[in-house]
C-alpha cells in the first residue's frame, strides 16, 4: 500500500527535516464527548498522527495509566460502535490527519474481521496496530486489512532479532513501531543508544518510516528519539494528565482538554528541535 494518509504525513514531516509527531489517547477518556474534544484539538496542537485506543478489558500491553485509561473510558460506556463514531465525526473537519486504531484482536474478532475492517474504513480509519496477533496469522486480520484499504502496523521490539524481523516486516505498512522497552508502556526510562542502534538496524530491513515509543514522556524525550527516528510515539503521558485533571470524583473539567493539549504543544517543539 502507497499514497496513504500515513504516508503522506511521515513524508511531509520528513520533508520539514523533522520525525512525525504520533499520539495516543484511548477513546471514550473520561467520556465520550470530552475524548472526542480532545480528539479533534490534537493536530492544531502539534499531533500530526493520531493514534486511538480502542478499549479492552484485557489491555495486557498496558502500563497502569493507560489500563486506568481503558477503564474509566469502558465505565463511561465507550464501545466500538462508539469508537467509530469518533473517527467519523472528527473526518467531518479534518481530511489529512491519519487515525490509527490500536488495541487488541477480541473486539474485532466479536464484530468479524471483514465487517470491522469495511466498517473502519468508511469511518475514516488509516491505519490498525493489532498488538495481540503474530504474522504467523496475517490471513486473521492483515490481509483483510490491507485488501480493505488499511495499513497494518506492527511492532519491533528489543528482543525482535535478524531471523524474527523480516516476518514482522512482511506485510507490514504505514510504518513500522518500534517498541523501545522490554515490557509494558510507559515502564520504564528510555535509552537513546539503544533506540539509535535499534532504528537503524530495523531501517537495514525496510524502507517503512519507523516511529519509536513505549517511554517518551517529556519534550527532552521526544527531541532525543527524533534524531534517529521517522516518529515519536506518546501516550502514557498524555492519558496521565486527562487523569490528573478529573476532579474527585473523576470527571472532566474544564482543564481536560488543555492539560492534553498543552503537553502535545510542547512536545512537538521537541520533535521540531530533533535535527
């Protein structure tokens, strides 16, 4: 797949001398129509890939913040259908920003994977990143993906070697997301040696952008991952300050949407200042 929203976006960030800014929030955080107002101020914040959760009860990648995400976007009744609707709502303003949805395969396996894929399409989705499906069962949802007009994005991780990587890489588009931590999001601190040596082992096998995540949390963070990296990947972080700015009783405020939208500002002048 080529000349998608996802590659159009990484194109014209590099073609700006910078990485693609990617990021995450989990639909439906702290409710439906707080996370769609959140959703739709991202990019005049600096976001240039989105990135949506789809809820799961069972999120097992997940660090703590991102499973309390999940969580509080299931007790305020988010659902797929709902998810859906986010995405469609928010084409009606914006036509460029890519969408990818991100979660696990049950959701989708519940609906059928043809029907979710048409489905997900005609709401405006780019792009899916299934964390929970290996390629040895691409025929389960990829293919279908990808002969449905969706990127299907996998993850590197650390321990994804030579022999593994070119499996992982098959029908991967879009690009490729490279986990930079052994372990769940948001766990632990970030080593940018590590990651530069990881990118550009990974880029020795494909000519996909690559994005880096799992740790980025500050603007410092984002700068350093951007020198070698196509994109920064952020979430924790971000559903961290939804969660911080609910009142007692775990309702938006009228900070929500400010505190994620501020982080995303400066975090994307740490990606403009990565070269």
């Amino acid at each position: 797949m080529t000349g998608t929203r996802i590659d159009r976006r990484f194109k014209a960030c590099a073609e700006k001398g910078r990485p693609a800014l990617v990021t995450f929030i989990t639909a439906g955080d702290p409710d439906l129509a707080t996370s769609q107002a959140i959703l739709e101020a991202l990019p005049a914040a600096g976001a240039d890939v989105i990135e949506l959760g789809m809820p799961f009860s069972d999120p097992m990648a997940e660090g703590i913040p991102i499973q309390l995400a999940t969580q509080r976007a299931l007790k305020a009744g988010q659902t797929m259908d709902r998810t859906l609707a986010m995405v469609r709502k928010f084409r009606e303003k914006d036509q460029d920003t890519p969408i990818v949805l991100m979660g696990y395969y049950n959701p989708i396996y519940v609906r059928g994977p043809e029907a979710f894929v048409a489905e997900a399409r005609a709401a405006g989705v780019d792009g899916l990143i299934v964390v929970d499906i290996p390629p040895e069962a691409d025929d389960e949802l990829c293919i279908p993906a990808l002969e449905g007009g969706i990127n299907f994005i996998r993850l590197a991780t650390p321990t994804t070697d030579d022999r593994r990587l070119p499996a992982v890489l098959k029908n991967t588009s879009g690009f490729v997301y490279y986990v930079s931590v052994t372990g769940i999001t948001g766990s632990a601190a970030l080593n940018t040696t590590n990651v530069s040596a990881a990118v550009k082992r990974i880029k020795g096998h494909t000519d996909l952008p690559v994005a880096v995540g799992f740790g980025v949390k500050t603007a410092e963070d984002a700068q350093a991952i951007g020198k070698d990296a196509d994109g920064v990947v952020v979430g924790s972080v971000l559903v961290e300050a939804i969660r911080n700015s609910l009142d007692a009783d775990g309702q938006a405020t009228d900070k929500t949407v400010a505190a994620v939208t501020n982080l995303v500002s400066s975090l994307a002048g740490g990606v403009a200042r990565a070269r």
